[in-house]
C-alpha cells in the first residue's frame, strides 16, 4: 500500500454547494486475489466518525484511462513508465 501525497477526496451535497476536501488520507494499493487496483480514503460520518471507503478499479478499466492521462500528462506518464518497464518486463518475463 502506498501513500498518495498529492491527492485529496472532495465532497458536496445539499447542504454543500461546493465541493470541499474532505481527506487528504489516500492510500493505493492491489490485491492478489483481484485483478482490480483500490483506492483507499476515509470521510467523516454522519455520527461523528469516520466512514471508511474503497474505490476499486479494473484493468479494463485502466487501459482505458492511461490513454487519456497521457495526452493530458505526457511528460509525467512517459517518466513513470520509464521507471516501471523494467519491472513490468521482468514480472511477464518470470511468468
């Protein structure tokens, strides 16, 4: 699990006009019985705690979004590839 450090979960609602941060506590992480990558982050509760919530997301789902992350983001996307190729390589390659 690793820590997100510039990421942040907004909410509004009704009585909420606006979006405002709710958390800045994001954790990411995978499983190994999922093909699935998870979002982790909390929010308060209504009764005065903190509701725990998880945003899981497929594959297919990714192969979809890098595309648009990296016409957005070129630069960003290219370095992180480039560091994580080598990785990716060497797991297909052990397999």
């Amino acid at each position: 699990m690793i820590e997100l450090t510039e990421t942040s979960v907004s909410r509004c609602g009704i009585t909420a006009r606006y979006f405002d941060i709710e958390s800045t506590n994001v954790q990411a992480f995978t499983s190994d019985n999922s093909s699935r990558f998870h979002l982790q982050f909390d929010i308060a509760s209504k009764g005065g705690g903190r509701t725990l919530l998880q945003l899981n997301i497929g594959a297919t789902d990714w192969a979809r979004i890098l595309p648009m992350l990296a016409e957005k983001y070129p630069r960003e996307l290219a370095a992180a590839f480039a560091d994580s190729t080598a990785t990716a390589v060497g797991k297909v390659c052990s397999t």
